[in-house]
C-alpha cells in the first residue's frame, strides 16, 4: 500500500482526508448512528478507546460526539502528519500496527477500532496485526473491525461491479486477501471469545438519501485513482485502459444509479 499513501501524498493531505469524513458521514447514516457495534456501556465513563490507522481523529470526534459519558480518546497512524493541530483533547501518536504497541499502553484499553485500513498489514496480511491488537485489551475489552466486503460485494451495474473485482484482485495481489470476511474467523484464532460479526449495506449515489448522493459519490470515488496504481503493480485481469477509465465510469454509474457497498464489521472481547 505505500503506492497508495505516496500518492494521497502527493495530492497532499486535505483532499484525502475531506472525502475521508464524507465516507465517514456515509458510515455514521448507515450505521444510524451506532459508530461503536461492540456492547460496550458507553454509559459508563472512563472507558479507554484507541482508533489505529486514525488519520485525523474523524471517527474519534465521531463516536466522542455521541456520548453524555467522559472517555479517553486515544488515535493512532503510521502517517502522523495526518493528526489535527488541534488535538482537542484526543491523544495522538504515530504508531504502525504492524510494531509492538508501546509498553504503557498494553492491557488497558476497553475498545480498539480499526476502520478502512487494514490493507495496510501487507504483505503479512491482517492475521499478525489482529494479534498484535489484543496486546492493548484489557480483560473485557473489545477489538473493532470495520471493512469493506470487495469479494462477495452487492450487486451493482457493470462499473461498481468491475471496482469491487480490481479491489478484490489488488488485495489478493498485495497479500493481505479476503480481509473483510476473514475478520471474525482471525479474531477467534488471536483468541477472543464472544466473537460476532454485523452486515451493514452503505447506499451510495442516487440509491443514498438526498443528503448523502454527492458526499458518497466523493467518498467512494476519491480514492480509486490512488487504488488502481497499486492495482497495477500487482497481477490483475485489468488492462491499462481499463485501470483509466474506471473512476469516470464508476462516478458516472453512482451520479444515474447509484450502487452499494457492504461494510463488514467483527468484534470480539478479551475473556
Ligand atoms: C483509508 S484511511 C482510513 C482512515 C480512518 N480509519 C477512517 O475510517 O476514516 C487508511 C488509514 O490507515 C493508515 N495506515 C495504513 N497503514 C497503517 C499501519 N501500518 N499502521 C497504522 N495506520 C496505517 C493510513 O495512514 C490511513 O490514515
């Protein structure tokens, strides 16, 4: 994936992080609110949460904004340049998943949360970094993972259709495979018990609510540009040409049909 984040680079940071928070508005509306699937009383306070692969903190204030209830909001990236200035009483470090978590941290968080960046345990692939996680739980406490299903994906008309398949085929490309769907099962082999999984369907484009059509279409199409150069590095059965035109095909398919997405979330707690 370091061809991806090269090229958010190079674009620089801010667009990549304003359709970052469109997707996110996408997730919440979807998800009707309930950012944290996990059964958490978040009625509780003091409960310690940690977002690793944060980018700047959007589902942290996301799920923050939610609660009557005082927690300690915690936010990790291997890109630390993509924290907020204002780090509005959210701790932040940069951190890769992929490294030992640092010692003052292991045993104490009630919930951590991974969201659209698990493509980024290549090319060891999720099952080290799912391990690595459950260092930071303490007992009771809870892994969050919310993914996007590219192998099995909704049906679409023929450009979505074709995203979910160069996705599908990248990923495997890049060695971290079937991700989404193979969450829960590495859970329970990293050990934790009460181990569930949650189907969300995300409407994008003219199948979305009004207020959603043109934020979604943002969300989704933002970053297939990026997706596609590390498409390429990879085997595929795409063609150059193939890899051009996909982002104007697929935005011209949400912008008159829409499309859908499946989110798959797992989570399971440390006994
Ligand atoms: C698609 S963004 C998702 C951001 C955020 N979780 C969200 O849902 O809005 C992927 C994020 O994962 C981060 N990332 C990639 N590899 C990582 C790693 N090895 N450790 C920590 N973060 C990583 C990237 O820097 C980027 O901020």
């Amino acid at each position: 994936m370091d061809n991806f984040m090269q090229m958010t680079k190079e674009l620089g940071h801010k667009p990549e992080l304003l359709r970052l928070r469109a997707l996110d508005a996408t997730y919440d509306d979807a998800l009707e609110g309930k950012l944290v699937v996990a059964p958490i009383d978040m009625n509780e306070p003091g409960k310690k949460i940690l977002d690793s692969g944060t980018a700047d903190g959007t589902w942290l204030r996301g799920v923050r904004s939610k609660q009557s209830a005082q927690h300690h909001y915690f936010g990790s990236d291997v890109e630390g340049e993509l924290f907020p200035e204002d780090t509005d009483g959210i701790t932040y470090f940069a951190h890769s998943f992929k490294d030992p978590w640092p010692q003052q941290y292991l045993g104490t968080f009630d919930l951590v949360h991974i969201r659209g960046s698990m493509a980024g345990s290549a090319p060891e692939g999720p099952a080290p970094v799912i391990k690595n996680l459950t260092t930071l739980l303490k007992s009771g406490g809870w892994v969050q993972l919310m993914e996007m299903n590219g192998f099995s994906a909704p049906k679409n008309g023929p450009a979505m259709t074709d995203f979910a398949k160069m996705a599908s085929e990248m990923f495997t490309g890049i060695g971290v495979g079937d991700f989404a769907n193979n969450n829960k099962s590495l859970l329970e082999e990293a050990g934790l018990v009460n181990v569930q999984e949650k189907r969300v369907i995300v409407n994008l484009g003219k199948k979305a609510k009004p207020e959603f059509q043109e934020i979604s279409i943002h969300g989704v199409t933002g970053p297939i540009v990026p997706l596609t150069s590390v498409a390429r590095t990879v085997p595929t059965s795409f063609t150059s040409e193939q890899f051009d035109t996909l982002p104007s095909r697929v935005k011209e398919e949400l912008q008159t049909e829409g499309g859908q997405v499946e989110m798959v979330i797992a989570f399971g707690q440390k006994a």
